[in-house]
C-alpha cells in the first residue's frame, strides 16, 4: 500500500467513525471518543499536497463529531453530517480523477 492509499484510508475511517459516533448511544460514544481523537492525530499528520482539501474537510467533521460528544449540541451533529457529505463529494471527485488518469496512460 503506497501513501496516497494509506492517507486515503486514514481520512475514510475518520468520516466513518464521526457519523457512526452521532448514531451511537452514550456508551458507545463513551467507547469511540478516545478512538476518534487519536485518528483526528493520524488525520493531521497525513501530507499528501493533492489530499489537502480533504483533510481539511475531514479534521472539521472530526472536530464536530468531537464536540458533539462533549456538549450534545445538534447544531454539531448537523454540521458532521454536513461535512462528511462534503468529504464524500470530495473523494468521489479524486477517485474519478484517478480513473480518468489511469485510462490517458499509454500502455
């Protein structure tokens, strides 16, 4: 697995882990909050330059899943979701990218 595999796989389970912590019950957040922050580190450690939008959109869905669990604020589970649809759209547009590359190349 190269670089970009693994960031992008460190940015996926982040997202996955925020929205599946807003359906959660209070233990199970409980459970899942020192999860979750120790992959929002791994998330702000990733480097890639084409990975930059992403991320950013990754560490703020990370962010409010996190303050959701604190405060219990919908206005925070509101904009997890939001933001995680954003990470979707975003990772849809690399991968497409990537496809489009793939198929340019000369064999």
């Amino acid at each position: 697995m190269n670089n970009a595999d693994r960031e992008i796989e460190i940015l996926t389970n982040a997202t996955l882990l925020a929205g599946a912590i807003l359906d959660a019950d209070e233990s199970k957040r409980e459970e899942m909050l020192p999860k979750l922050r120790a992959i929002g580190t791994e998330v702000k450690a990733t480097q890639l330059e084409v990975h930059k939008n992403l991320k950013r959109l990754v560490i703020m869905t990370v962010n409010a899943a996190i303050r959701y669990c604190s405060s219990g604020k919908q206005s925070d589970a509101k904009l997890t979701r939001r933001n995680g649809n954003e990470v979707a759209k975003e990772l849809g547009r690399l991968k497409r990218l990537a496809h489009r590359k793939e198929e340019t190349r000369w064999p």
